[in-house]
C-alpha cells in the first residue's frame, strides 16, 4: 500500500516500492498527482519506486519512467541526490503545467508481467 505524506513543508513523498504491482503503483502515483497539482507550481512530489536488481530499473521504475517521459510537457522529473549521489531509487517530480497525465498506449497495454520497452531518452528532464 503506498503512503503519501508531507515531512514538512517541502516535497511531498510518496512510496510505492513495496507490495504493489507497476500497474497498481501507476494508478496510485496518478492519485497522488493529482493532489500534487492542487499546490503551488513548483512543489515537488518525491516518488519512492526502488532501482530493482537488474541493473536497469525495475517494473515500476521503468512503468514510471515511461509515463514521465510521455508527460514531459508538463512536469519536469530526475533522480535526486541522497548524501551527493545521484538515488535511482526514487524520482522528484515537479509539475510546470497544470493538466491530466496521459498514459502512452504502450503502458495501457502493458501487463505486470513484462516490462515495458526500454525506450527511455534520458534520467533527467527539466
């Protein structure tokens, strides 16, 4: 079950790296999203989604990726720094332009027990 909450009056967090299938962590990052967008532009939302072990992300790494990607014009995301080093284990997302996500058709049609292609363009998008 993902938990969302605000430490203090920074970014917000969300975790979804525990217990949840991709598709299911998707559906609640998009909720949390929503929310997001009810705040000030600017504020970030902190989406804790693990690195997996396989070198490359895992299926929700990659799940998110790809939705990120697909709404890059209207947020801006990239992996924050923990103790100076780049975290793959969990993205900041900042929205630029209020506006519903999108899903690309690849996702919708996606199942949990495949990975999406990996067609990534970049780590950071700002």
């Amino acid at each position: 079950m993902a938990r969302l909450h605000q430490p203090t009056d920074l970014d917000w967090q969300l975790d979804i790296h525990h217990g949840v299938s991709a598709t299911q962590a998707l559906e609640q990052f998009c909720q949390a999203y929503a929310l997001l967008e009810q705040q000030p532009l600017g504020k970030g939302l902190v989406v804790v989604h693990g690195y997996g072990s396989s070198g490359r992300g895992g299926q929700i790494y990659l799940a998110l990726h790809h939705l990120l990607a697909h709404n890059r014009g209207q947020l801006s995301y990239g992996h924050p720094l923990l103790n100076g080093r780049t975290n793959p284990g969990c993205t900041r997302v900042v929205v630029r332009r209020l506006g519903p996500l999108t899903q690309p058709q690849h996702l919708l049609r996606w199942s949990d027990s495949e990975p999406p292609p990996p067609q990534l363009a970049s780590e950071n998008h700002g």
